[in-house]
C-alpha cells in the first residue's frame, strides 16, 4: 500500500525537478546573450576608446609644443641676451668714437697727403 | 517529501541565477579590460606622433631663438658699421675743407700747375684746353713753363689754352683736348672720387685698427 502511494509522488517531484532544470537552463541561456551582447557593444567601442585615447594624447602634446614655442618666443633670458649684445655694441661705439677722435687728424693728414703730395 | 523538492528546486533556480550574475559581471568585466586596452594601444601608438610633435616644437623654439639673436647680433653690427661709416664721412668732409682752404694759399698755384701738367701729360701733349673755375680763371699761370714740360715728358709740342668755359668745382682743373674728344677731370671732388675707395680703406685703417 505504502509502496503504491509513493510512485506518483515521486513521478510529480521528478517532473517539478526537470521543470526547474530547464528554466535555469533558460536563466543561464538569457545570461549568455545578454553577456554576448555587452561584448559586442564593447567591440563596438573599441575602436572608439582607441581614437579617443589617441587623439586625447595628441591634443596634449600639441598643447605642450605651443607653451614651447610660446616660451621661446616670450624667453626672458633670449631678452636678457639681446640687450647684452646692444649694450656690448653700445660700448664698442663709444670705444670706436674716442679713437676716431684721438686719430682724426691723423686720418685727415694721410687722406690729404694722397691727394696733395 | 514535498519540502524536499521546493529545497531542491530552489536550490536549482536560485544557482542558476547566480551563475547568470556571474556570467554577466565577468562580460562586463572583460570588456572593460578590452576597452582599457585599445586604450593603452592609442597612447602607445600615438607616442611616436607625440615625440615628434614635441622635437619639432622644440626645434621651432631653438631656431626661434638663434634667429632672434642673430637678429639682435645684425643690428649691433649695422649700429656700428654705420657708426664707422658716419666716422669716416667726418674724415672725407673735413679733408674737402682742408681742400677748400689750400686752394685759398700761396702753394695752390703751384700745385694747380703740376696738376695741369700731370693731366696733359696723360693727354698725350699737343693741342690742350684748360679749364678752370671761376676763381683761379684770374690766376697768373705760367702757361709757357707748362707747355714746355709736358713737351719735354710726351715728345710732342704741346699748347695750353685757357678756356673761356668755366668748371663748377671749387678747387683743381679739367684739361682737354682742343676737338674735347679726351679730357682729364682733375678737380679735387673728381680726384677725391676716384681714390674714395682707397681713401676709405686707409682711413678705416687709422682710425679703427
């Protein structure tokens, strides 16, 4: 008798237990599409991120060549150097100006002397 | 026995939504490490464009420099060319005063004479116009004595006429032949112009070396 009650009940828990096989076989089924579908999405914008990354290091570097130009237009020690050379040529001038002075006749006399022997 | 199986089914479906989870935490996962490495991939290619960028840049920046002092360098060398240029001008101005002054003395009749006999010697001798400014047009000028010595230096007989014809210049002579065909321009300023040159290089010489 025992026996005879047992044989359904089990034929029904077997049944409920494939039952629920199968819909986790779905809930992994589903998990794995939606898994395949982020990854394409991500493949998607791989060529995206590489681009950006690029043109993100790029946009650096040509900021960084202007600052150079900029600094080497605007570089205070070029200044520096510019205003020792005028002033060097300032002082050679001057140099120049009070020998010419000491050696003017002297200059004058040989000039007049090749032309009035 | 009916607990049984809801454990058992539970556990099924409660596990499988795990692993589902899993499953898409470790796409995620894995395409964010993807994208992390095409990213990675950029700055490592575009270094290459990054070191050029910035050679170049500081190229620019080098020739930038060379180029402004050499401009400062040139204009310190013009400031002072003209300077020597200005000084020797000074020298050339006051030997033409010094000029004007002689042609005013004693000896200027003299000299004046050995340039008319320099210059028609050059001319060869023979028939020769003097011409003279409006000033030494009244010198007395011993045309004889002249005509004489550039005989004697060119072997042919030679005539000196004063021209009615005056020259513009304050001191020297022009003498040419009679057909004005060869003439010989030697007033100071004319005499000064062809040596200027010259003149210039010896000047430069005393005053600045």
């Amino acid at each position: 008798m025992l026996e005879y009650d047992l044989v359904p009940a089990l034929l029904e828990a077997v049944r409920i237990i494939v039952e629920k096989e199968k819909e986790a076989g779905k809930i992994l089924e589903e998990a794995k599409a939606q898994a395949d579908i982020i990854k394409q999405e991500a493949q998607k914008k791989a060529e995206e991120a590489f681009n950006e990354a690029y043109r993100q290091v790029v946009a650096k570097a040509r900021q960084k060549a202007l600052e150079l130009k900029k600094k080497a237009k605007e570089a205070r020690t070029r200044a520096s150097e510019a205003e020792t050379i005028l002033k060097k040529a300032e002082e050679h001038t001057k140099n120049i100006q009070n020998r010419a002075k000491e050696k003017f006749d002297e200059a004058v006399n040989v000039a007049l002397s090749e032309i009035i022997p | 026995m009916e607990s049984q199986v809801h454990r058992i089914v539970d556990k099924i479906i409660s596990d499988a939504k795990e692993k589902a989870k899993s499953i898409i935490e470790e796409a995620h996962k894995s395409s964010e490490v993807m994208l992390e490495q095409q990213r990675e991939l950029a700055r490592q290619k575009a270094s290459e464009e990054v070191s050029l960028i910035l050679k170049k840049a500081e190229e620019e920046a080098k020739v930038t420099t060379i180029t402004e002092v050499a401009e400062v360098n040139r204009k310190a060398s013009w400031m002072i060319l003209r300077e020597k240029e200005r000084l020797i001008n000074n020298v050339l101005d006051e030997v033409r005063t010094r000029l004007n002054a002689f042609s005013k003395s004693k000896k200027y009749v003299l000299f004046l004479q050995r340039l008319i006999v320099d210059s028609g010697t050059v001319l060869g001798g023979g028939m020769l116009e003097v011409l003279l400014n409006e000033k030494d047009f009244t010198l007395r000028l011993n045309f004889d004595e002249l005509e004489k010595t550039i005989t004697e230096r060119t072997g042919v007989k030679t005539q000196l006429r004063l021209s009615e014809e005056k020259i513009n210049a304050p001191e020297g002579t022009v003498i040419r032949r009679v057909d004005g065909r060869i003439l010989v321009d030697n007033t100071f300023e004319a005499i000064l112009k062809r040596r200027e040159k010259h003149l210039r290089l010896k000047i430069a010489k005393i005053l600045f070396e």
